[in-house]
C-alpha cells in the first residue's frame, strides 16, 4: 500500500506492479501531479489519460485535473 504522500512530486506518478491499495489520502494536496501511469503486471490499477482506474478501467481512481474528472465521469454515465 502507498502511504503517506509525495514531498512535492509534480509530473507523472508512476504506479508500481505491486500495489494494490493507495490511501484515500495519498495524493491529497498534491496540486503538481499531472497525471498518473501504472506498470505492465499491476492487477489492481490502470491509467488511460493521466487518470488513475480500477484494472478494468470501469472505476475513476485519482484524477490530477477536475474538469478532467469531471468530463470523463459524464462520458461514462
């Protein structure tokens, strides 16, 4: 599980295989994460666009931009 949260990370996060579970608050306050990318053999996350999902891509995870969210969260209605 990642914890805590990044000292300043700005760009891309990236999402190693092994985990699993991210806490709620892991990225909170992070305003310099553009977006986020998962590593090949990952089975709990997926990334399309910079947002985070679930592995079958059905779930928003984290998203780094909210208009972005927002208008992904719309498509999928």
């Amino acid at each position: 599980m990642m914890r805590g949260r990044p000292r300043a990370h700005a760009g891309t996060v990236n999402i190693p295989a092994g985990t699993g579970k991210i806490a709620d608050v892991a990225f909170k306050g992070c305003y310099a994460v553009t977006g986020f990318a998962v590593a090949e053999g990952n089975t709990a996350f997926s990334a399309r666009d910079g947002m985070l999902l679930n592995a079958r891509g059905d779930l928003l995870v984290l998203c780094p931009h909210a208009p972005l969210c927002a208008a992904w969260s719309e498509k999928a209605d």
